[in-house]
C-alpha cells in the first residue's frame, strides 16, 4: 500500500483528509512541519501533501527540505491562497506535481493523487528500463556528455538570443556545480556541456524529439501553432523524464495551474520579451537571459538528482 504523508498545521483538515484517504493509503499525519521533516529523514513516502500557509515553516520552504530527502516522491500542495508569485516559487523551488484548493472536492484530491502516483510510477519504470538498456527516450547521460536541450520560441531573435544564452559558457560551469551542490552535496560536481536545438514551431519540437535525445524543452507559452502548455503536455506524456520549463511574460493564474496540473513543468519564467525593452533597456535584457540560463541549469540538475538518487535504489 502506498504510504502518504499530510502535512497542516489545522487539525481539522488533517482529519478531514486522513478520513476520505485512509481506505485506500496509509497516511502518516504532522501538524508541524519541522517534525515532519524529521520524520522524512527515516521514514520513506511515495506522495506529499502539504499546506500552503503554516507556521515555522511555510510550504515551499518545506517541499524544498523534503525534496532534498526525498526527490523521487510526488508532492502536492493544498492552500486556500496563492498569488502568481507564489506560484512561480512553488514550481522552480519545489517542482510540485499538483496543485489543491480549499475546499476541495473528494474526486479531484483522489484523482489527483492516483495521477501522482502513476506519474512516479512511470518515472521509476522508465529509469529501471534505461538501467537495463531498454529505454529508447531520455538515455541516462553520460558522465562527459552533453544535456540536450529543445528551445521553442516563434520569434526569431528571441530563439537567437536564448539560444546563445544557454550555449555560450559565462560562469555557467560554475553555477552548474554550485547547483549540484546545493541540491546534493555528497555527489562531486560534474562539468556543465549542452547542445541546443531551436524551433520555430511546436510541431516542428515534437517531430525533433520523436527521433533525437532531449534532456529539457523550453517553451514561451505563444506559440505559432499551439500554445506551451499544450505542448510541454504532450511533451510530458510522449517523454516522461524530459525536463520542461515554460516562459510566458503575462501569467495570470489559470496558465500558473495548468502549467503545474497538466503539464507538470519543472520551471517557470515570468519575462518581458519587447522590442523596446531588447532595444533599449540592456540590464532587463541580461536580467532575462540571466534568469533563462539559471532555470535550465537548475531543471537539469533536479532531473540528475531524480536519476542518481533512484540509481541507489
């Protein structure tokens, strides 16, 4: 049986979630954050839900810490507030699977939770497969080798520009290995290499991934033939341990859901691409790129972390 761990600092709603969850998980529940990340130092889970707003410990902070025990387990986050900022903090700090209003309704936690699981499930088979030489998607990396990046961008010069941001080399060894150490202290860092591959189109992205290896797709959420979230969804279906980051310079919250609960994206960059500002406004403009070359290295970095933490199962 699955075993589930709940985190809030309401009673109440612990029991009222242990009570729609116990028939078919076992749960483990904490009012208090800091214990539970004790407990998460002993005590392996297969899911995490944890409340937005507590005290000591909000939930970021906290998916952050469990995440760095425990990175092969889903993690949903339930709050009855989030602003876009928050939002955008939950996905690059935490990389949630789910996200839960309060109230919520009994079918949608159920589904949700058995979609996370199957997700981790999916996540564990494949690199089980890769292990044995049977994956043909997402090859494990070798150690010298390159990532392999799929940028999408309509715009021209914007594909140019951030193309050449994650290529060219500017302290972004360095930052890759102080990455690596962050989020996993014991590996030793390893050299930063990546080859990017630019579309115009997301049709064009998809075809490409169908027959080359891609370790992390990058998406500005305008697109000429569908939109980003539809196609880092497909993305996510099709390649399941593919790394994906949206881009979107006007996020309002609906795209902030659907970016978490349909296409699951390991980042997400509110920037403000316009010619005026590309023109004139220089430190933006590096601000940006800046920002872009961060969220690809760190997506890449969690999605090594995943891999060598389930090696040592």
């Amino acid at each position: 049986m699955y075993k589930i761990l709940l985190v809030d600092d309401e009673r109440n709603v612990l029991n009222a979630l242990q009570r729609e969850l116990k028939d078919h998980y076992e749960i483990v529940t904490f009012n208090d954050p800091v214990a539970a990340i004790k407990q998460c130092a002993t005590t392996q889970f297969d899911l995490v839900i944890a409340d937005y707003k507590m005290p000591e410990m909000n939930g970021i902070e906290f998916l952050k810490q469990f995440r760095q025990l425990q990175p092969e387990a889903s993690r949903v986050l339930l709050s009855g507030e989030a602003d876009i900022n928050a939002l955008i903090r939950l996905i690059n700090e935490t990389h949630i699977y789910r996200f839960l209003a309060k109230p919520w309704e009994k079918e949608e936690l159920l589904s949700s939770i058995s979609h996370a699981l199957v997700h981790r499930n999916a996540i564990l088979e494949n690199h089980r497969q890769a292990t044995n030489g049977r994956l043909i998607s997402a090859p494990t990396r070798k150690d010298d080798g390159p990532f392999h990046i799929v940028l999408v961008e309509s715009d021209e010069q914007l594909l140019a520009l951030q193309a050449n941001a994650l290529t060219g080399e500017n302290g972004k060894v360095s930052l890759y290995g102080a990455i690596q150490q962050e989020l996993n202290r014991e590996s030793p860092a390893k050299a930063f290499k990546c080859v990017v591959k630019g579309f115009r189109s997301a049709q064009d992205a998809i075809a490409y991934a169908g027959k080359n290896r891609c370790d992390l797709v990058i998406a500005a959420q305008t697109l000429s033939d569908m939109d980003g979230i539809q196609l880092l969804s497909l993305m996510r279906h099709e390649y399941p341990n593919v790394a994906r980051i949206l881009i979107s310079g006007s996020p309002d919250k609906a795209i902030m859901l659907e970016a978490i609960n349909e296409a699951e994206v390991q980042g997400f960059l509110n920037l403000h691409w316009t010619d005026f500002e590309l023109r004139n406004d220089a430190r933006r403009h590096a601000w940006n790129l800046h920002q872009l070359k961060i969220a690809a290295i760190q997506a890449l970095a969690s999605r090594e972390l995943v891999g060598n933490a389930l090696c040592r199962k």
